[in-house]
C-alpha cells in the first residue's frame, strides 16, 4: 500500500507482475498449494487492476457468489490474496524482462532487481489512443480514454466535461455511460463506425434508455478546439459529414495487450493477438515465463481472467514441481484466412495434456459466417458452420482437435458463405 515500507526481496520462487484480478488470482493459488514466496510487483499505488477504477456492477459472482462493484471486488481480491500470505508490492514498476529469470525494477526506494525460479507476466491491456486511431484535429483538453475517465470519475472525484462524444461500442463504451451517469455527466452521442454495436445486442438499447444517441456507421472525423473540446465532425453512412457541439471525447475500447515487457525483452510475440505466444499451459517462448488474463488477448471479463489465473497458479505449482511436458516439441497453429485475427494458444505441447487453457479461443476481424475447419495438411480433423462477430469469443476444445493431429502444424481455415 501507499506507504508501506515492506522490504523487496532479492529472489523469489513467483513473481507475479500485474495485481489485476489475474495476476492475483495466480498468486493467491500458488499460496494455496503451499508455494514459499510469491511476490506480486504492481505499479499501481494500490493493487487490484482495473476494477478499482469501475464503480459499478456487475463484478464477484464467479468468485464471491455477489453482485460486487468494480472498488468492492478489487479490494476482496486483494484481501483475499493477503490472508493466503501473498506479499504484494504496489508502485513497483518491472522495467525489463532477462532470462534467468531476472526482473529490472523501479520501486519508491530506487532500482532494484528480483529473480524468481518462474515469472507470471499479467499486465493487462489499454485503450487504443485518439493518435493510433488518425483522428484529425488539435489536440484540446478534453480527450480522454474510458480508464482515464473512470480514474478522474472515481478516484479523484472529478467531473472533466459535461456533454461529452462517447467513440466506440464495446462493452467498455457502455461501462462509460455508466460512469458519466454516476458524474452527472451526459453524452451528447455514441459513435460507431461499424454497421452494429460491437459489444451484445441487447446493449443497443443501453444508449436510447440513458437518453444517448447512437450512431452507427459513422466515423469521427475531426476534434475541434484549441485550448479545450468544443465539437467534433462526424462522417455518417453516405459520406454527408455534420459538425456535433461537445466539450469532450471519450475514446472506448479498441485494446491491445500490454506486452512492453515482451516488446523490449526476449519473448516471442504474435501479432495476431498483439501478446505473447503462448502454450496450453501459458508458458511463453522462454519456459521460465508464463503468462495469463488480458495480456493474451484483447479483451476478457475480470471474471474471465480471474479463472485463467487460478488455472495459471494450478499450472506454476506443476511446473515448479517439474511435473510439466517439455516445451521443445510442440504443434503449431496457423490461421490461415483474413477474416480470422487471432488464435490461441499458438503451440500446443507435445505428447498433448491439459493445460490452464483447455480451448483454442479465436477472433475475428469482421462479421462473417462459413465452415470453420481445423486441418492437419489436407485433413479436416475439426469444422463447424457457424456465424461469428467481431470480438466475440469463439472456442475450440483442444481435445477434440489435437488428439487427431498427425503432423507439426494445424491450420485453421474459414469458407465464407457470400
């Protein structure tokens, strides 16, 4: 906490970097099954990830078995994780990844190094900027990402704007007309560039019922103002653009990994899921480092990454005890149409066993319908007809596939239906 003058130890057995609701979750699990020393490095000032920032439901069912806000479920995590014996250490910022391995760290009292015999990377993901999305304009006070808003909102007890532009339709998007609601703020639109709302469909209603008009098929163009937001132009459906008076601009959803550490370090990426490359059981392309929760994919539950932690703390225990398979021989995965953005695990290892991932979880770029088929050479081993949206998860039983795969590579292929 803020504060604590908790000496850092120099090694560990786990160290776990990331204090969200997987990273926790992993900790508190290696603790159960009687691991010594697992350290939880957040730079945060306080652990607990993005639900400290979400002040409001729905969090806790799968863990708690309650309804919890996101600051009530964060700090039950934590506790949870402190009862078990887990030494957590917030503003802790790992700097650089080596084998060993090795952790670089910026902590309140200076640099510092840690090793661990295993390292659990779970650093979450973030908002895409207003910058990588080439949205033209100044840049004004103003524009700011839904984590953003939630931390000015709940944390700091501030109100940035009052009718502000909400760009997106993920889930994420709605958790910000919550949040403005709970700021008296209200939006003046919900824009949408795709042809449907991303997140389910049953939030379509969200926006009317909260008094937000959502604009589907239509592009922010353009931020005007100097010193602050005063308006936006939007591009709608047939290309007529209209310029919409607003004071701010919330920028949802579009996440990505965050995979610095891997950037920087030695672990293999996957530009599909933008994280690291992973085996069923998490473990990364140098086998003394896993990983779990968002930093696989863009975007999961907390109640999702939660459970994958748990599985990954399961999958640490076997690995410290040496009861997991080599990572050298391994089948590949390999999407192989453009519809299909990502896969994973990407390497499943050889002679196959269950994992802390039990399915292949895949996404797609566009809404599409077809065969999906899992081949091995020429051989389909896998396919189902189904109809798939972006950002949704689609799951694969491993078991079903991999038992039937002869060669080093299985492909997974998507005939669209026109």
């Amino acid at each position: 906490m803020p504060g604590d003058a908790k000496a850092l130890p120099q090694a560990v057995e786990v160290a776990v970097v990331g204090g969200g609701p997987a990273g926790l979750a992993a900790a508190t699990r290696l603790k159960e099954h009687g691991v010594a020393s697992v350290a939880v490095l957040d730079r945060e000032p306080r652990a607990g990830g993005i639900p400290r920032h979400c002040g409001h439901y729905p969090f806790g069912l799968r863990e708690f078995h309650r309804l919890l806000r996101g600051p009530d479920y964060a700090r039950r995590l934590v506790a949870r994780a402190e009862d078990a014996g887990v030494e957590i250490y917030p503003q802790t910022t790992v700097t650089g990844i080596t084998p060993g391995p090795r952790l670089s760290l910026s902590t309140p009292g200076g640099a510092a190094d840690m090793t661990a015999k295993k390292v659990l990377l779970a650093t979450g993901v973030r908002e895409t900027s207003r910058a990588a999305r080439f949205i033209g304009g100044q840049r004004p006070l103003g524009v700011v990402s839904t984590g953003a808003l939630q931390s000015l909102v709940y944390l700091a007890h501030k109100r940035p704007f009052a009718r502000p532009v909400i760009l997106g339709s993920e889930l994420v998007s709605f958790s910000a007309i919550f949040t403005c609601r709970h700021a008296g703020i209200r939006p003046v639109a919900m824009v949408e560039p795709g042809e449907r709302v991303t997140a389910r469909s049953f939030t379509r209603a969200l926006p009317r019922l909260f008094g937000v008009p959502l604009h589907l098929g239509t592009e922010l163009v353009t931020i005007h103002g100097k010193e602050r937001v005063e308006g936006v132009t939007l591009r709608g459906p047939g290309g007529a653009e209209q310029v919409l008076d607003c004071d701010g601009v919330i920028v949802t959803g579009a996440f990505t990994p965050e995979a610095t550490l891997c950037r920087l370090g030695h672990l293999e990426l996957d530009p599909g899921s933008g994280g690291p490359v992973i085996d069923q059981f998490g473990r990364c392309s140098d086998p003394d480092f896993f990983a779990a929760g968002n930093l696989l994919r863009p975007v999961e539950t907390a109640g999702w990454s939660w459970h994958e932690g748990v599985a990954a703390g399961d999958v640490l225990t076997e690995c410290l005890a040496g009861r997991l398979p080599a990572a050298e021989r391994h089948l590949e995965i390999v999407v192989d149409h453009p519809a299909i953005k990502l896969a994973l695990p990407q390497r499943i290892a050889l002679p196959f066993s269950d994992g802390a991932l039990t399915h292949l979880q895949l996404r797609v770029t566009r809404a599409a319908g077809g065969k999906l088929e899992a081949r091995d050479g020429d051989t389909v081993v896998w396919s189902k007809t189904l109809s798939v949206l972006p950002e949704r998860r689609l799951l694969l039983p491993l078991h079903d596939v991999v038992g039937k795969v002869r060669g080093a590579t299985l492909s997974l292929r998507f005939s669209e239906v026109a």
